[in-house]
C-alpha cells in the first residue's frame, strides 16, 4: 500500500517541513479568480448583481472574463466585500502600489489647454 503525502512530508527533516508549510501558506494566499474570492467571501452571484445592479448572469461572465476594465474589477471587488490594490513589481525595486488612476483633481492635458471652439478645431462656423 502508498504511502499518504502526510506520511512522505512527516519523514522529512523539520527545515524542509516548515520550508513546504510555508510555501502551502502563501499558495492559500493566492486567489485563482472571481469566483474563488466571492466563495472565500462567502457570497452568492445573486448578491454581487444586487450590489453591483445588474443580473446574476452579467456576475457569471464578469466570473468568466480574462480581459476587463479596472473600475469593472475594483466594483466587484468592492461588492465582495474587499478593497482593489494595485502593485507594481519593477526589477531590482521595492513593490510599489498605485493608488489612483490619472490626476484627481488636475486638469487633464486637453483641459488644460486653452479652451477651442469647433470653428477653431475644423467645424463649421455659426452660418
């Protein structure tokens, strides 16, 4: 008869036990996608539509999805109960979070320019 992987781990040296425990930590850590964090949270699809006012079959294609927008994540994220953070990894660096988008509360580049009318941008002229 097999031995059982408890048994395999049990006769090892107790540094490579604490070195497979933690890696088993860090890997329950790791979330595999929407639907695992939702269930982690334990909430229903039927919840996060409420919460995010759409239909339970738009949560089930957000689940699906491997390309979205980041405000799509951050609301479901946010509808589970959690809070969207956003890291960079850069070689040779400390991670570093992002904590918004763009500039709150700068103008833009367009606005910042000096306003135009459509007859100074190639529209018609108030004929």
């Amino acid at each position: 008869m097999g031995r059982s992987l408890q048994d395999i781990i049990a006769a090892l040296p107790p540094e490579e036990q604490e070195a497979i425990d933690a890696r088993y930590q860090d890997l329950k850590q790791e979330v595999e996608g929407l639907r695992e964090l939702r269930q982690i949270a334990g909430k229903a699809q039927a919840e996060i539509a409420s919460a995010l006012n759409i239909k339970q079959p738009s949560v089930s294609q957000i689940e699906r999805q491997t390309d979205m927008y980041l405000s799509t994540l951050r609301s479901y994220v946010e509808a589970v109960g959690g809070e969207l953070e956003l890291t960079v990894k850069l070689p040779k660096r400390p991670a570093l979070r992002i904590h918004q988008l763009g500039d709150v509360g700068a103008p833009t580049q367009a606005a910042a320019r000096s306003p135009r009318t459509r007859a100074q941008i190639g529209g018609r002229r108030g004929r």
